[in-house]
C-alpha cells in the first residue's frame, strides 16, 4: 500500500481546476493527521467519494473543500472528526453547495471554525445542532457573504469560551 505512511495531505489536489470527480478509495489515510486545503481551489469538482478515507487521526481540515465552486453536494457522513481542532474555511466559497449534512460532524475538540461556510451562496439552510461549540474560540465570518441564507437557528451554540465572533 503506498500511501499508508503519509501524514500530510495539505493541498494534495489542492487547484486541479480540471478535475471533476475524484476517487480515494485505493488511498490507506489511516496515517494522516493534516488534509488542509486538500481540495482546494478544485473549480470543476462535481463528486468527490469520501466514503473509504480514514480520519481518525486528522486534526486539520481547515480549507479542505475552499473554493469547489462546481460541487452541489458533499457527503461527509463517514468523516471521522473527533480529533480535528480547525475547521477554518472548511467550505468557503463552495458558491454552487446547495445540500450539505453535519449530522456525523463531531466538533467537541474544534477551536477554530472561522470562515467555515463563508461564500456559500447556494445554501439556503444548513442544520447546525449536533454542533459543539464548547472548545471554539474563533467563529470570526463564519457566515460571511452568504446571501441565500434563509433561516439559522443557533441556538444550540456554546459560545463560552469564544473569543473572536467578528
């Protein structure tokens, strides 16, 4: 298996303006602790097929789908997050993201999700309570330009130890 000692994945695919759907289902991540940007700037993207990749040790995911500003849909059901601490920017200028489930997101250990759905401009809602805050420090622009946001409720949200909420 030739990929089961990689540790970093930082912008692996990150600007393949041509790429439209990918398959990481032959890729061993069991070892990856950092997919930042991994998808990044992938303007074409229409499918990505999450549904094999391990993240059990990621701790960043921060940018990880920026700017895929092709894909209506991400499933993320099977992402393993409970050890990721930063999510900044995870879907930003995603603008055609119209269906998104968070359901599986465990969040407990973030800090950062700062931008996280900035430039979203298709999604109309987005169900945010199995969401938890407690450890979040930065939530600075994390709806930042999202124009079609209809209806948010947040009132789940532990904003406790919440330092920047510009």
């Amino acid at each position: 298996d030739y990929t089961e000692n990689v540790t970093n994945m930082t912008c692996m695919f990150s600007y393949c303006s041509n790429l439209k759907d990918i398959n990481l289902s032959k890729f061993n991540t069991k070892n990856v602790t950092n997919m930042s940007y991994l998808f990044s700037g992938c303007t074409s993207l229409l499918n990505i097929d999450l549904s094999n990749i391990n993240t059990e040790k990621v701790t960043n995911l921060c940018g990880m789908f920026s700017r895929c500003s092709s894909i209506n849909k991400i499933n993320i059901s099977n992402l393993n997050t409970e050890n990721v601490t930063d999510m900044t920017g995870m879907f930003s200028k995603c603008s055609s993201l119209t269906d998104i489930n968070l359901s599986n997101l465990k969040t407990f250990n973030v800090n950062n999700i700062s931008l996280m759905f900035s430039g979203c401009t298709s999604l109309k809602s987005i169900i945010l309570s199995d969401f938890d805050t407690q450890n979040v420090t930065n939530m600075s622009c994390m709806f930042l330009g999202w124009s079609s946001l209809k209806e948010i409720n947040l009132s789940n949200f532990n904003t406790q130890n919440v330092t920047n909420m510009s």
